[in-house]
C-alpha cells in the first residue's frame, strides 16, 4: 500500500472514530442516568470487551511497569473528566458542554509550557482572555434567557472537564512513549477510570452535587450505556489512538475538530437544544479560538532556544 493509501486509511479510520464519539453525550442523554452512573457504567461495559479483545490479538506491549502503572493513573483523572463532562451536559446540554471541553486544547498547551519548558507562541497565549469571554457568554451572566437548567453550574462543569481532560492527556501520551498497541492503552486507561469513578461514586458526595452510583440495572437506561460503551469507549476511542499518532498534523488537527461540531449539530438536530444568540455567540468564540491555536499555534523549547 501506497503512502498516500495508507494515509487516507487511517484517515478515515480518525474520521470514523471522531464521529462515533461525537454520539456520545446524545446516548448518555437518553439513558437519563446520573452523571457518575452513567459514566460509571460506560467503563464497565466497555472493560471485558477490550480485556477480549487484547486477549484475542496476543500482541506485544513493550511497556514497562511504571508506564503501565501511567496509563492506569491518567485513567483516575479521565474519570473527574467524565464527572464533570457529564455534569455539564446536565446543566447546559451537549454541544455548549463539549464546546467547553474541547478547550483542552489550549489549557494542555499552556500546561506543556509550565511543565516542559514548551513556550507557547503569541496567538495561543492572546486566545485565552477570548476563551474567557466566550465562557462568560455561554454562562448566560449577561443573558435574560439562556439555555439551560443552570448555565453558571455547566460552565463550571465544563471547565473542570476540560482541565481534567488535559491532565489525562498529557499523561496518556507520556505513558506510551513504547507505542503500545491502542486496545492496550484502552484497557489500562479505562480500567482506572473505572476504578476513580467507584471511589468517587460510593464517597459521600451529595452536598457538591454528586450523587453516588445507582448500582440497580434498568431498561432502557442500561441499553444506551451498553451503545455508548461499544460504539464510543471501545470503538470510537481504539480508532482516535490508532490513527491521530500516525496522521500528519494538519490531518490530526480536523479529525480532533470534526467531534465537537458534529456534537453540536446533534444536539440542534435530535435533542432540540436552542443556546441563546449570547451562548452561540460564546461557542463561535471558542471554538475560533481553539482552531487558531490548533493549527497555528507553536511552542518552542525555551532551553533548546537559550542554549
């Protein structure tokens, strides 16, 4: 196979795996669980078939101990991610809430910067004050009647999962410096996130708004997760770590974006969410900045420059 045919496969494979994760907050949505219990159950469903899967293939993963051990620790913040991801989606729905997160974007380059020494360029440090502005607008502060059951709580919700969402990002991809095989990443990452999510889920939580896990299975509720978890946790999320390694950046760059748009149009399509001309106004901003920072956006290696 060509180069260029092996490029194009894995880019639909990206494409493939970035819509199918753009479903998820719609079947989280119609399962009418509770945050933690939905996400809870979304790693649950998902582990024997990964555990399957990895079995099945017996392929080699060349990581060591301490990386493994990495891969299991960014799950433990990928499930305060969900906490509030889902949260968020509770309080100001789908796309406003995945809007926000998708602002990891900026806040993983900014944290390279603090931790690596990665200085980011001008565009990306001017694009946080208009990231600001944006949350401000969605938060509906200034808005007679924003969408949602309480915006100022979404965006909190929101933000806190984008914050989490980097910190599982940057440690996600530290531990496979090995490049192990993605089901393996999968397994090990969803496996903590499992594990935080039934910490969190079983701690007296209820008086900052989370609730403990309902444990009690119900149809059709359980049915979404069970969609969500094969087509979004197992599936969605094998073919992104394949493929965005592998893809050029300008190609990584529109299959990261293509997830939250799509989101959002599934909202307006299939759940009705109408976000205020304020709110939209918000999610443009946001979501301009993030594309700026996506494609043009650099850091440089402070140390390299001043040797």
């Amino acid at each position: 196979m060509s180069a260029s045919a092996d490029d194009r496969r894995t880019m639909a494979i990206a494409l493939g795996g970035a819509t199918l994760i753009s479903f998820a907050p719609l079947f989280y949505i119609k399962s009418e669980t509770d945050p933690i219990t939905g996400a809870f159950f979304r790693m649950i469903y998902a582990l024997p078939i990964l555990a399957a899967i990895v079995w099945f293939q017996k392929g080699l993963d060349p990581r060591d101990k301490r990386a493994r051990n990495l891969t299991f620790a960014a799950g433990l913040l990928l499930a305060l991610d969900f906490i509030g991801y889902h949260s968020a989606i509770d309080y100001i729905g789908s796309g406003i809430a995945t809007m926000i997160g998708n602002s990891q974007v900026i806040i993983v380059t900014l944290s390279s910067w603090i931790l690596f020494g990665e200085r980011p360029n001008r565009l990306i440090l001017l694009s946080l004050p208009l990231v600001m502005l944006g949350l401000l607008l969605i938060s509906g502060i200034w808005d007679q009647d924003p969408y949602g059951s309480d915006p100022v709580k979404g965006v909190i919700g929101g933000v806190v999962a984008a914050i989490f969402y980097s910190s599982f990002l940057i440690l996600y991809r530290f531990s496979n410096k090995a490049r192990a095989p993605s089901v393996n990443l999968q397994l090990g990452a969803t496996s903590g996130a499992a594990t935080g999510l039934l910490i969190f889920g079983i701690m007296p939580l209820s008086s900052v708004g989370i609730q403990p896990i309902d444990f009690s299975i119900s149809y059709p509720e359980h049915a979404w997760l069970v969609l969500l978890s094969i087509s979004c946790q197992v599936v969605g999320w094998i073919a992104i770590t394949y493929a965005l390694p592998r893809l050029p950046a300008a190609h990584t760059s529109f299959a990261v974006l293509l997830q939250p748009v799509l989101t959002i149009l599934w909202g307006i399509m299939l759940l009705s969410e109408k976000p205020s001309l304020q709110q939209i106004a918000g999610m443009i901003i946001i979501f301009s900045s993030v594309i700026a920072v996506t494609l043009f956006g650099k850091a440089e290696n402070v140390e390299s420059n001043s040797s």
